[in-house]
C-alpha cells in the first residue's frame, strides 16, 4: 500500500528517489505513465500488466477506447530502479507534467503520482477546498 506525501529534487540526469516506504513495492520493475491531471503515475510492473491484460484487444473497435489506450500506452515506460532507489523520469514525461526541479511523490493506496511542486500545490488547495463536496458525491462500499 502507497501511502504519504514526499517532496523530493529531481537530479541534473533526471532522476529522482522513490521514498524508501515503497520501494520494495517497486524493486521488481515498474512503470512510469501519463497521468490524467498533468501527473506522471507510477504502477508495479505486476499491477500494470494486469491492467494491460483487461485493456486488450476486443476493445480495439471502440474510437475512445482506442484514444484512452493511446493516451494510456504510448507514453509509459518501464524503469527499475537503481542501487540508490532513484528512478529515471523520461524527458517527455517531466515535459508532460511540468517538472523541472521539486516534485511532491504521493502514495495513492495502490499507485504512486508525481507531481510538479506547482502542481500539486494547487491540486492540494483544490482539495482542501472541496474534498467535503468530493466525499458526499460518493458511494460508500460496505
């Protein structure tokens, strides 16, 4: 389980270090994709294959569904991470979600996101101010 908030650098190569709560999560591979709120998500290896597995080809007639699995597919990558717990954050992926120096890590129960310090600033304030509208919108599983 991903949990917390973490504000690290990212390095002058790119990379930048997993909290060390998730990285045993993580050892096995994991990978790196386009978030939908300008974020970058980060899955399990085994999560995602599991995800791709449901996302497959029967889908392959439906428009917007070919138009999610690009958006979802085509700008992943799969990393590992290295000796130090760092992991590579791909050019495109940091262009995409807007970092270049400080991001927020935030553990989301079964995936982690990356955020721009910016980004996530706002997306937090957001929250603040109506994650009680949020709640009462939701249906509780018993």
């Amino acid at each position: 389980m991903f949990l917390g908030t973490y504000e690290h650098r990212i390095d002058p190569r790119g990379r930048v270090a997993i909290p060390a709560k998730f990285r045993e999560e993580l050892r096995a591979g994991l990978v790196l994709a386009q978030g939908f709120d300008r974020c970058i998500y980060v899955y399990p290896l085994k999560m995602w294959q599991e995800m791709a597995e449901k996302h497959a080809a029967p889908l392959i007639a439906k428009e917007k569904l070919r138009r999610i699995s690009r958006f979802i597919f085509s700008p992943a990558f799969t990393e590992d991470l290295d000796r130090l717990g760092r992991v590579l954050l791909p050019a495109t992926l940091r262009h995409y979600a807007d970092i270049r120096d400080v991001v927020v890590i935030a553990g989301l129960n079964t995936y982690v996101e990356i955020w721009s310090k910016e980004h996530w600033d706002a997306e937090k304030a957001l929250m603040d101010e109506q994650g009680w509208q949020l709640a009462e919108g939701m249906e509780l599983r018993e």
